[in-house]
C-alpha cells in the first residue's frame, strides 16, 4: 500500500503541541506512517524545540546551520551517509574543551580539497571563515560523490587521535589532537550543497530549510519533485502547525477518498476557520446566522474572516461548544475552482512532476496556477474536519491563549487524556507568558 507522509511546516511551540498530539494518535493507529517536520521556525526558541521534539534531522538546505549528529569516542566511531556533492561540515565539540571545536571541511572548493579549523564555539552560527588559517590542507580531488550516499567514519584510537575516512578512503589523522575526553558531531552543508542523510529513517523525522526567507515553503516541494521516483506512489497530507482539532476518526475516510479521486489536483479538509469553508458551511446550514454572515470570498481569498479577530473568535466558540464538531457542507465533496486556504490539503505523489514550485506564493500555485493549467479542479471534503486556529490579520484582538487551552481540553476528551491533568507545558506557558 502506497505510503501516508504528513508534511508540516513547522513550527510555533505554543500553537503547535496540540496537532503533535493528535499526529502521534493517528500513527500510533497506522493511519499515517512518516511525519516530515520541515524546519521554518522564526524563533531560536522555536527552533530549539522543534530541535528536541522531533526526531533526527534528514534534510537540511545549503545555507541551514550546524546540527547535532551523534557523538564520537574511543570506543564507537561516528558514522552517517551522507548525500552531498561537495563541502561537506564536520564540526567536533570535544567535551573537555567547551571554548572551542574543530571544523573538518571534506570536498570544499569545488571537491577538490579538505582542511581542518580550530575555532571558538560562537562561530558555529556563522560560515564566514575568511580570516582563519586551517590547521591542517591536503588536496582530496573528488573525495565526495554526487550519484551515492557518501560512507562517513570518524573514528578515535585509544589516545583520542581522530581519523576520518569517505567511501572507504582514508582523508586524514591528526596525531596532534586528542579527544579522548569524547565529543559532539555536528554537520552541515554549504556553498550550494544540500545535504541528506540516507540513513535517517526515522517514522518522524526533521527537514532544517535554508533560514531568513520570506516565503520559504518552495523548499519543500522542490525536495519532494526532484525525488519523484522516491514519492510517487505516496499520499500526501499538508497541515498548517495551528491545526488545533483533527477528526482522527474520519482521516482515513480522507486519505482513502483523496487515493481513489486522482482527477482532483489536491482537495482540501473541511476546515474550521477557513474563509471559502465557513461560506459553504453557512450555505448548508451549520452555521447559524447569530453566529455571524460569512461571505464567499472575493476569488476565494481574504474576506471578513480571514480579517477579523472577532469573527473568528465567535466562529471557534461555536464550533467549540457543538456537541456534535462537524460542520457539513452543502454536498458530501465539494468541486472548487478558485483559490482556497491550504490549512490542512491532500496530494497524490505523482503529481510532483508538477510541483516544483519556484519561490512564491505555494497556495495560489496549488490552488489555482497549477489546476488551471492541468485542467483539474480542486476539492473540499465534507466529512473529514479540522480546526484551524487563525490567520495572520486575525492576530490584531485574538484570544489565542484562551483559544488554545479551550482547544487543549477538547484534545484530551478526544483522546481519552480526560482524567490526566493539564500539560505541564500550559503551567510553563503561563509562567513564563508566552
């Protein structure tokens, strides 16, 4: 059976940790099998969370800084394959030296050479190197391979000498260090290189995108389509990190439509504070007048709730207070032909031959570019519902706070954490006011 990839671009901590929950239950139950978190944090917070909640990283953009990899000491040699055609960043933190570690570059200068630096810990967040002498050159010639996983050994002996060999080829030893005292590995890439571990396999596991882009989210289709043969026979699942209820009882009814309708390009969840969605929604009914008008959006953008704090507060409320959260839409799928919010959409893998987006803006390229050149409508399933939490102009006057712990306690009763107390995270929150 085709595989189930969810795909979040993460990540906020505070809006975030509901959906992780609800993630985790639905592959605990088999419904999802692999969990792709691709790093767009803004935060250094934010990143570090995102760092420790989400599995080893597989991927990370030419321009991602260094990442913990594993470790390395006398008696278990660092290991990993790595796909990368050139520069190559091996940063080592010996133990008993905290001011300082050492940077070995394999295949820098157009894979020609290799160097190692000794440098103070504070340029670990930089790549400028400019002004520093190496403390070891030799000239490895094609020491990296582009077509093949690169085999990468750092070992120690029993006095702490580090040697490093790719694919079975010896690039140095240093007999003037000593790390016996163990140490961290960190790795990276750079000057144009991707670079990726083959070996990471982990069902949850983190995508680290090139930092300080305005609308980074190209990154990650342009992954997935140069990957084609990988992909193709996968489903995928996109989710905004503010997805703060999740039917998980009705997303393999989901998955299983968006599987058996390939004419549709992607089709979207019934989402909860959704422009296009709250106006179907009121067109059948579910949403009361009192509750407030919701009008279709003018080509299926903006509008009054995608601008207003409080419709959106009252919209939430509604839905929160509803003994029965699904909101029906007029028929059981509905054919859309404009552009819509993506806060929580479905795609077939191969139709990533159409979907390496250049940089811009993905939800109109997935809603209306794409489907209008192919020919494809897009969809919204009734039957399947998420909530969205907001929208960045809904930001002005909403109570996310109050939103969050209110959709918290519905989490709990959904997935029987009814009887256990509130999350320890809730009480940090509040304490630190964030």
């Amino acid at each position: 059976m085709a595989p189930v990839i969810l795909v979040t671009f993460a990540g906020r901590q505070k809006r975030m940790e509901i959906l992780t929950e609800y993630v985790r239950r639905a592959m605990d139950l088999g419904i999802i099998d692999e969990w792709h978190l691709w790093d767009f944090t803004r935060s250094p917070e934010d990143h570090d969370w995102v760092t420790r909640e989400f599995g080893p990283v597989r991927y990370m953009g030419s321009k991602a800084p260094y990442q913990l990899k594993g470790t390395v000491t006398p008696f278990s040699s660092f290991r990993t394959d790595a796909a990368i055609s050139n520069d190559l960043h091996i940063a080592v933190l010996p133990n008993d030296d905290p001011a300082h570690y050492f940077e070995i570059v394999v295949g820098g200068w157009n894979n020609k050479h290799s160097v190692v630096r000794k440098l103070p810990r504070s340029d670990l967040e930089s790549f400028e190197r400019a002004d520093t002498t190496p403390i070891w050159s030799r000239s490895t010639p094609g020491a990296l391979s582009p077509g093949v996983p690169n085999e990468v050994v750092l070992n120690l002996d029993a006095e702490g000498v580090p040697a490093l060999s790719v694919n079975g080829v010896a690039i140095g030893r240093w007999p003037e260090l000593d790390w016996r005292s163990e140490a961290s590995v960190m790795v990276r890439g750079g000057w144009g290189a991707d670079l990726e571990f083959s070996d990471v396999t982990a069902r949850t596991r983190r995508y680290v995108g090139n930092p300080n882009e305005t609308l980074p989210y190209w990154q990650a289709y342009d992954y997935y389509a140069k990957r084609l043969r990988d992909f193709s026979n996968a489903v995928f699942l996109k989710c905004d990190d503010d997805i703060v209820y999740l039917d998980v009882e009705k997303l393999d009814d989901f998955i299983e439509f968006r599987r058996t309708n390939p004419h549709y390009f992607v089709i979207s969840a019934n989402v909860v504070n959704n422009g296009v969605c709250a106006y179907l929604q009121q067109a059948a009914g579910s949403i009361p007048d009192a509750v407030g008008h919701f009008e279709h959006p003018p080509g299926g953008f903006g509008g009054s709730l995608w601008q207003s704090a409080e419709r959106a507060d009252r919209l939430h409320d509604f839905f929160l207070q509803a003994d029965d959260k699904h909101l029906p839409l007029p028929t059981a799928v509905v054919e859309w032909r404009e552009r819509q919010s993506i806060n929580f959409i479905a795609w077939l893998g191969k139709d990533l031959v159409h979907m390496a987006l250049p940089k811009g803006d993905d939800e109109h390229a997935l809603t209306v570019d794409l489907p209008t050149f192919l020919g494809r409508p897009t969809a919204i399933y009734s039957d399947f519902t998420v909530s969205h939490l907001s929208f960045g102009p809904q930001e002005r006057g909403l109570d996310v706070d109050r939103l969050i712990h209110a959709y918290d306690a519905l989490m709990r009763d959904r997935l029987h954490h009814k009887d256990e107390p509130a999350y320890p995270r809730l009480e940090r929150m509040a304490a630190s006011g964030r």
